[in-house]
C-alpha cells in the first residue's frame, strides 16, 4: 500500500479499506484460479494496482460515466478504478467465465457496488455504449479498436475525449503501424517514476 501512499493523498477512508483488502483477497482467489503471475502476486500493488491508477492520472472520469473493460481477467485495470472511482460504472467483460469468479469474488468481499461482469467475447456486444474502454494487455490496437469503437459514444465526457484507453508496453511501433489510428501515448514512467514502469506506456485513442 505504501506505494499508492507515495502518488496519491486524498483516498478516502473507504477506498483506503478497500485498497488494503485486495492483496489478500488476490492471493486467496489466486490459489483456485491463477489470475496473476505467482512471482507477481507479492508486487501485485505497484505492478498491478498502481499500474492501473495511471489511467486515473490521465482521465478524470465524472459521475454516471460508464466505462467496459475489455478482457479484464482477473479485475485489471477495472478494480482498482471502479475503487478509485466509485461513482462511475465498470462493466468488466472476459471470455473466460473462472476470471470472472474471481472479480465478482472480489468486489463482492470489498464492497464495490459500480462493477457488473459479463461472460462474453466484447465483439459479441451490440446493445450497449459506453464513454471509455479500458483494457491492458490483451490484444493488438489494430483489434482492441476494432471490438472497442461500436460500442463508443463521441464526445468528451472527461477530461479528454471519448475513447479507448489501453495499457501497453515496449516498442509499439509496428502495433501502432497496423492500427490505422492514431493514438496519444503517454509514458507511464512521467507520472509514477518507478523502475517497473520504464517503456510502459498509456495509449489513448479518441473516438471521432
């Protein structure tokens, strides 16, 4: 927890709670269903939870804004900003139902109220729209923007526009390349200097 302690001031006591719970919660579910790297669970707050704080760095996202998680897995980025943002609504979307055990699991022993789940391949949604979606780690930018622009409604319901946020890292050239968008990076390494964050970077792509 320090870690978060050291980047941000102004969580609040129920945040605080809520942050503090997740380490042991991650660990318990991570013996049943392996959702984090098991050398990775002991940093799980720096590579995992503050990693996806870096999205909150970038967007300030504002009440009743609803934002999907495309392959969330075990919870991130969304857990943490369903923590950090606790008036927006997360709906965390994978197609491998035992993650969402854990997610569900998860929220429900730390009292997050602004997740819903859903068991599906994200290109199979057609109904709903969303302001932002999230994702880190899952696919190619070519893809992610392919299964992620249907659902996006324009405008600039934060503070920046409507879009697709992901999380990414090392040469993103070629990725960037074959996309055919043309996204914003910004390194994660100038908001949260920590050697885990070098060549890790935010890629925003705005829906138009």
């Amino acid at each position: 927890m320090d870690i978060l302690y050291k980047y941000f001031a102004d969580f609040t006591p129920t945040q605080i709670k809520k942050f503090e719970a997740l380490k042991d919660l991650y660990i318990e579910w991570n013996e049943k269903i392996n959702v984090i790297s098991r050398k990775d669970i002991e940093h799980i707050y720096t590579h995992h939870v503050l990693h996806s704080l870096s999205i909150a760095a970038l967007a300030d996202f504002n009440e009743g804004m609803e934002v999907i998680d495309i392959g969330c897995g075990g919870g991130f980025p969304g857990v943490p900003l369903a923590i950090f943002f606790p008036e927006v609504k997360f709906h965390l979307v994978d197609s491998v139902g035992k993650k969402l055990k854990v997610v569900e699991a998860v929220a429900e022993a730390t009292g997050i109220e602004n997740i819903t789940t859903q068991h599906t391949r994200v290109e199979d949604i057609k109904s709903r729209k969303f302001h932002f979606a999230i994702s880190r780690a899952v696919a190619p930018l070519k893809d992610l923007w392919n299964w992620s622009s249907p659902l996006l409604r324009k405008g600039n319901a934060a503070s920046l526009a409507n879009g697709l946020i992901c999380l990414k890292g090392g040469d993103l050239h070629q990725e960037i390349s074959d996309s055919n968008v043309r996204p914003k990076l910004l390194p994660i390494y100038d908001i949260f200097p920590e050697e885990y964050f070098q060549e890790k970077f935010i890629v925003h792509v705005a829906k138009q």
